[in-house]
C-alpha cells in the first residue's frame, strides 16, 4: 500500500504481475488507496463517490465496508473532513480503564477515584 514511487523497480514489477493475473486484487488495490488517499488528505467530500464504488465492487468485503460507513455517513465525513481529534480523550479514557482493571476486586471507588485524580 506504499506509493507506487516509492517502491523499488522489482516491486513494481511484480505488483504488476499480481495485478495482472488477478483482477479482483487489482479491483481492491484501487479502492484501498483511493480510501487511503481520502484519509491521508482529508478529502471528506469525495467519499460519497467512494462509497458508492465499494458498493458496486465485486470484492464482498468491500461491499460490507461501503455499506458500514453509509450507515454513519456524517461523522465518517465530519472524521475525514475537520482537523479535531479525539485522541486526547481516548488516551485519558484507556488510562482509567487500565487503572480500574490493576484495582479490580482490591479497592473501593472512592481510592479509585483519588487515583484518577491525582494523575490529572
């Protein structure tokens, strides 16, 4: 899934070959980055057409993730479109997670209360 420029002569050449002698690789290689591609450049607006593709594809898998993210279609748009993040959030919520299972059976939710706080 590198770019094609990056990889070296051999590799192309052999991608080629692959691509050739299967189409439905070829078929999902295209859709893959193309995906990827809206994802790296943020281009939420051309999903649409993506989706649409996936679902036309002959590869089921594909179908099912075109079809998966038609479901939650705005917040796909709204991932692959503005520049929030919810990493932060995520990060501090796997830390308490972590933090309740070393503490599970041992200690009352007040002291793991105390402990999540005092990391803040």
């Amino acid at each position: 899934m590198r770019p094609r420029k990056s990889l070296s002569t051999s590799e192309v050449a052999r991608l080629d070959e692959v691509r050739i002698a299967c189409p439905d690789i070829t078929e999902a290689c295209n859709l893959a980055r193309a995906f990827t591609d809206l994802v790296r450049h943020r281009r939420g607006a051309m999903l649409g057409l993506w989706i649409r593709e996936a679902e036309q594809s002959t590869i089921g898998p594909l179908r099912s993730f075109g079809s998966f993210l038609r479901q939650d279609f705005d917040a796909v748009t709204a991932g692959l479109t503005l520049p929030y993040s919810s990493g932060v959030v995520e990060g501090h919520v796997c830390r308490v997670k972590l933090l309740k299972r070393s503490m599970y059976g041992r200690a009352t939710f007040a002291l793991l209360r105390a402990r999540i706080l005092a990391r803040h």
